[in-house]
C-alpha cells in the first residue's frame, strides 16, 4: 500500500472517519483539507445498491451541473466524412469527449477498442449520439458530466473545483443525487444511497449522511 505524505496525514485528522457530515459540511471539510498547490477538483463517489452484472440493473446517464466542472472541455464532433478516425488509431488523443451522428456510428465503432477502456465511446444514453450535435457541444461546454456505476455500483463524478463557493458545490451535488435518484432501475431493491463521499484531488475522503 503506498505510503500517505504528511500533508496528506495532518488534512486527515481533521475528518472524523467515524462521522455522517451533512452535505455543507463535507463540502467544507472536503475544500478545507485539499492538500495540493493547484485548485483541486472536487469529486463525490456514491456507491449504490445495484448489481451491474445485471443488464437491468445498470446506472448510466448525463447531467448537466448548473454551476460547471470549472474546466472547458474539448469536443471532437464526428460527422460525415471525417478523418479523425485515423488519426485516434495512430494514438491522438487531444480530446475530452466525443459526439457523434447516428450515421457515423459504424465509423466510430471501427475505433471502439481504443475508445471503450477509456471510457470515450459516444452513447446515446448520455446524449453523444445526436443528430442535434450544435446542443450536445453546448452542453459538454456549459458543464456536462457523464456518470456510470462501476463493477462495485460506485459513481464517481466531479461537481468543481476547490476554488468555487460551497453553494456552488452544493448545487452542483444536488443535481448529481437527482439525476442518480431518478435513474435508479426499478429491479434494485433495498437501500439504493448505500454510502457518499466527497473528496479533492489527494484530499482525504468526507462521507456524507445519506439520510
């Protein structure tokens, strides 16, 4: 297991890993302990009470934050007649995400395997997939951020960075839970909100009353 830094060491004894903080509250803790010299992005991790091994079971969408990430994401559109496709196979990656047509979808998929494991294969679950391409950039532009459930039925997605306000970051969280609430598949049974947790970029983690 690696070894955590001091700086790592002395922001960690300020969270009580015993404790349900309220959403402010782990939102302030999370920002008071970011350790790094840059402005760390804010992540929360919830894991849910799904079994993704079950095709029904499976947690995946698009929210847009009203308040953004705090970075300006790059798009490469595939439209007709693009030569982008060889350009990803020789190894150019100078993208965040990738929206696509539905008529360039058998294109894309030639270029699936290097896609996939990096999680940037366009999905019209989460809206890359459109023939409304001109919304689907404004959108990734204003602040979309994509979420999936993991092996585990954990979702990590950032909602800022550690320099935005904690009503900001609250907002933001807010509307993360509500788009996970309202995906949650009518086949998971019991507690879906097992556990929350905010964090920074090498920050400790917060956990978050779920209740």
């Amino acid at each position: 297991m690696a070894k955590k830094g001091k700086k790592y060491l002395e922001a960690a004894k300020l969270v009580d890993s015993s404790s349900l903080y309220s959403v402010v509250e782990a939102i302030e803790l999370a920002k008071k302990t970011s350790t790094v010299n840059f402005d760390a992005t804010v992540e929360v991790a919830f894991r849910l009470g799904v079994d993704t091994r079950k095709n029904d079971q499976q947690v995946r969408g698009a929210v847009v934050l009203p308040k953004g990430t705090g970075k300006t994401a790059k798009v490469l559109v595939f439209a007709k007649g693009d030569e982008y496709i060889t350009k990803i196979q020789q190894g150019w990656f100078d993208f965040d995400v990738i929206v696509a047509t539905p008529d360039m979808m058998g294109e894309v998929g030639k270029i699936g395997r290097v896609l996939g494991p990096k999680g940037l294969m366009p999905n019209p679950k989460t809206g890359t997939v459109t023939m409304d391409v001109t919304k689907a950039v404004n959108e990734i532009k204003a602040g979309k951020v994509e979420y999936r459930a993991e092996k585990a039925g954990v979702v990590h997605t950032p909602i800022g960075k550690v320099s935005f306000s904690t009503e900001d970051l609250v907002e933001n969280f807010n509307a993360i839970q509500d788009a996970l609430a309202k995906a949650k598949p009518a086949a998971a049974k019991g507690t879906y909100f097992k556990s929350v947790a905010v964090t920074t970029t090498m920050g400790p983690g917060v956990r978050v009353n779920t209740a």
